[in-house]
C-alpha cells in the first residue's frame, strides 16, 4: 500500500475511490516519462495538464507514484539558465494591514513555488503602516490604529508569503526554490522614518522591525533604484528637477523618454506598459499595478480603475523581456 497523506487515506488507511481514480490517471502519466528519469518538473506539468491540479497536489502524488512502484530518488539534475536570460516576478503594493484577510500571500507563495523565478521583487508598499498615515490623523477612522498592529500585520504577510515555499524546500532540499529576494522601500514604509524625521525623541521606530532583512532580501531604501539585468526597479521615480513621482495614464511612456532605461514602478496601482527601441536596444517601462483584494475607501471611484496581479517578467537580459500577466482572480484560481 502506498503512502498517502492523512487527508487522502481514510481510516483503514486506505486509499479512497477518488484518489484510485486520480491513480489510474496517474498511470497513464506514468507512461509519458518512463524513457527517464521521473522528474518532478515533468510530472506536475503532466498532472496539471491532465487532472488540473496544481503544484501542491502533484508532489503529494509524486511521492504515491515513486512509493507505489519503488522508484530511488532521482539524481539532482543540473539547472542551466537559458541563453535569452532570468525570470523576475514583480509583487506590486500590497498594502498589508491589520484586519485584512491575507490569503493572497498564500496564493503568492505557491505561485513562486511552481514558476521558481530567478528573482522576486517587490516594489514596494508591502506594509501599509495606517497607524501612521498623515492624511487622516485626527479623523474618526483614524481611532485604534496602533503601530505595532501594523509591523505584525505586515509580518504575518511576509511568513505567509515564505511558507510554501520553505515548507517545499524542508521536504525536497535537493531541489529548492532559491529565488534573489530584492525588496525597494514604498512610500508607506518610509512613513516610518518620516515619523522619526518628524519627532526627534521617538526612536523605538524603524524599518528594521519588518522582516526582510531577517528573512534574506536585499533592502533598497525608499527612492533608490536597483537595476537588476538591465532593467531598473524603483517604487516610483521622479521626474527632472522635482520630488514628484512620475504618473499619468502614459507613466510607462513618461519612464522611458525621461529616463532612457527600462524601468518597472509601483506606487499608482494602475498597469501601464510601453516599450520602443533605442539603437539595437529595447526599452520597457512598466507600471505593474497592485497586489491586493482590499477596497480602499479613501480611493472612491480609483478603485476600479487599479490592477491587481502579479508580473512576470520572462527572459530578461539588457533590459528587455517578454511580459507575463497574471490577473488576481487568475491567481486566485490557480493557487487557492
């Protein structure tokens, strides 16, 4: 009898008529990969297409497969970059806060499982830090909003964010998903440091109470820029001889023109992507609109108008790549 998780055996310990069926199915995938080695990669891209089920249901499956027929563990294989460059996966403003629902992380974190980017960045505003918010302070709304509320909140998103992923490389440590982890401060996390600018005595305030740096990102502070590939991450950036974030229904367009380089934002929530070619070189600016469910009641109208998904930028080399979309409600789907 193969091993079966708790959840698939029942309390014989054995295996359900469903899960026979998915087993026979199995079968057959089986005999699309017997010429070799039975590699993960290969077997969840089988069962997806076949069953329809997605990366966490496929290494349960895997283990009954190699369980039922005895199989050794396959010999680590070698992962060679291709020749047209990396794969980076772009996290919009998330906007974590206290009393949300963040399920999106989970689904986040599974999605990096399955497409095991080479980077992941996130642009910023992954923390919406309300309890420091200036523009309603003093409000009614603003009653019961506390700072440590905030940092657990964001916290929390950030584990759930990991856990996938670590929980697949505690069970498969010769084929981990290691992607470079690179996050750019937003806005609403520099309101810590804004705070302390603001009052000189309030020194139990930092951007070191997130948990990035602990769990491994490179941390790029608010406004700096980071190019990764040739394409240059920033929260937002601003246009010549003025603070203001460079905005507009076109900003994609704006980002090239004024700064002649690819360059992927955050900040206004919306999509937004151009590209057009200088010399022999391509150029991309991209707006990679928001990760978030949430309706923001400050926005009104706005909020229909905001994209939520995550971007995924394909073979990335000097600057140029292939755009990869994926709608919340995409994701959703898929990864719930």
């Amino acid at each position: 009898m193969p091993t079966v998780p708790p959840w698939a055996a029942n309390a014989s310990g054995e295996i359900p008529k469903r899960y026979q069926r998915w087993l026979a199915d199995l079968e057959d995938c089986r005999a699309d990969v017997r010429s070799g080695a039975m590699l993960k990669r290969v077997f969840a891209g089988i069962v997806r297409e076949r069953l329809g089920l997605g990366g966490g249901s496929s290494n349960i499956l895997y283990r009954i497969m190699r369980n039922r027929h005895d199989e050794p563990e396959p010999e680590p294989v070698e992962i060679v970059k291709s020749a047209e460059g990396q794969t980076h996966l772009v996290i919009g403003d998330a906007h974590a806060a206290p009393g949300q629902n963040l399920e999106r992380f989970v689904f986040l974190s599974r999605m990096i499982r399955d497409l095991r980017p080479d980077v992941v960045i996130c642009i910023g505003d992954f923390a919406d830090m309300p309890a420091l918010s200036s523009f309603d302070k003093g409000k009614k709304a603003y009653e019961g909003r506390r700072y440590t509320e905030d940092i657990k909140a964001a916290n929390e998103a950030l584990r759930l964010l990991h856990k996938e992923i670590d929980d697949y490389n505690r069970t498969f440590p010769s084929d981990p998903v290691k992607p470079r982890f690179v996050y750019c401060e937003g806005n609403h996390e520099y309101r810590i440091e804004r705070a302390l600018n603001d009052s000189a005595g309030l020194d139990v305030l930092g951007l070191e109470h997130l948990d990035f740096a602990r769990r491994g990102w490179e941390v790029y502070r608010f406004k700096k820029p980071v190019n990764i590939d040739g394409v240059n991450y920033c929260h937002y950036f601003t246009s010549q001889n003025t603070d203001r974030a460079i905005s507009g229904v076109s900003a994609a367009r704006s980002l090239v023109n004024k700064k002649h380089m690819s360059c992927v934002v955050g900040h206004s929530h919306l999509f937004n992507h151009w590209t057009t070619t200088a010399g022999e070189r391509r150029l991309h600016g991209l707006v990679v609109g928001w990760y978030c469910d949430v309706y923001k009641e400050y926005a009104g109208q706005s909020n229909t108008g905001w994209w939520a998904g995550i971007c995924v930028l394909r073979d990335v080399t000097d600057g140029d790549y292939d755009l990869e979309l994926w709608s919340y409600k995409r994701i959703k789907a898929r990864w719930s």
